[in-house]
C-alpha cells in the first residue's frame, strides 16, 4: 500500500448539492496549473448550485462539479493545523437554486507545490494530442514515491493538470474528523476517467 491518494472534488451523492462551474474568476485555468492566485483573487467568485439536481439542496465538507477541490471552512481548517505545504484556500460563495447565497465558508484548494512523481512507463499513460508533454489518463496511476519531499503532505503532480495528491495519513485523519464526501481514490485505481 502507497502511502499517498488521489484527492478528487466530492463525491455525488444524493441530498448533496452539485456545483455548476466557478464563476467570477477569470484566468481559472491558472488554478489546475498550480498558479498562485490569491493575490487579487475576486471576492465575487462564486459557484451555483446545479440546476440539473434541483433537489439536491445539502452542503458537504467537499462539493462535486466546480472542475476544483472546493472545501468548507471546516475542513481548511483542519488542513492549516497540518503542515502539509505551500496552499492556497480561495474563498468562495456557494448560490442556492434561488440564487441566494448559501454559504460563503468555503474555499478552492489551490497547493502550489508540483512534484514530478508519475512513473509514466509503469503508469502506461496517455497523451494529450495537442500538448504531448502533459498527461490524459493511465491504465493505473504508478507513482515514485521516493522522490516526493516528506514534508509535502498535499500536492499536485507534474504533467497532470488538476491532479491532486494527498498524503495517506492526512486523508484517514480527515475521515476520523467525520469531514463528509471526501473522495480519496487509490492510484492504481485512478486512470483520470472519473
């Protein structure tokens, strides 16, 4: 067993309400590259509930759909008593179907450390077409451990937009915490499809 996860955005679950993109936020595709944004980062960004799930009202410590790690106040707070790494936490605001505000305790995910750890042979990975350096998927997800710094507890992975790995440990103590739909998924079960 490897002692790290992949740590994607939420998991969809019924009653959880699902996100409907980032809004408010030009340059988002800076966020998957691992570029520091907190500087000037708009106070009106912002996610909507999804209208496809009209029914699916609740709020969860991680929320599916935004395309980020979109966390609650809770749950950043639990990861800033770690030192687990260069992190940013974006605020944001959640809107309701009504298009009222339902919370603004929560917040994008953005760590800035990137560590070149995917085995790519061992991975059999596949390349984007129009930028062959930077991944698409895999059969399974073989990572070199050994070359990830042990202070990093989270961290992104280069050559693989948007990937986000957590450290094992950091994982199981935000579960005990009782933090609701975290999806940790192991590496050789991730190929990037889901």
């Amino acid at each position: 067993m490897n002692g790290y996860l992949v740590w994607r955005p939420g998991t969809k679950k019924d009653g959880i309400c699902k996100l409907k993109g980032l809004t408010g936020v030009p340059k988002s595709f800076q966020i998957d590259n691992g570029v520091s944004r907190l500087q000037g980062w708009p106070p009106e960004a912002a996610a909507a509930m999804n209208p496809d799930f009209p029914k699916d009202l609740g709020l969860a410590d991680s929320l599916d759909g935004a395309n980020f790690l979109v966390i609650s106040g809770k749950a950043k707070q639990l990861i800033e008593q770690e030192t687990a790494g260069k992190i940013e936490f974006l605020p944001m605001k959640i809107i309701n179907h009504k298009g009222r505000l339902a919370s603004d305790d929560y917040f994008v995910v953005n760590p800035l450390d990137i560590v070149d750890c995917i085995d790519k042979d061992a991975s059999s990975v596949e390349l984007d077409s129009l930028n062959t350096e930077m991944i698409d998927g895999c059969a399974q997800l073989v990572l070199k451990e050994d070359v990830i710094p042990q202070e990093l507890k989270i961290f992104r992975t280069k050559f693989w937009r948007g990937m986000i790995l957590i450290r094992r440990e950091l994982a199981q103590k935000m579960e005990k915490a009782g933090l609701t739909c975290m999806s940790f998924t192991e590496p050789t079960k991730y190929t990037g499809m889901f």
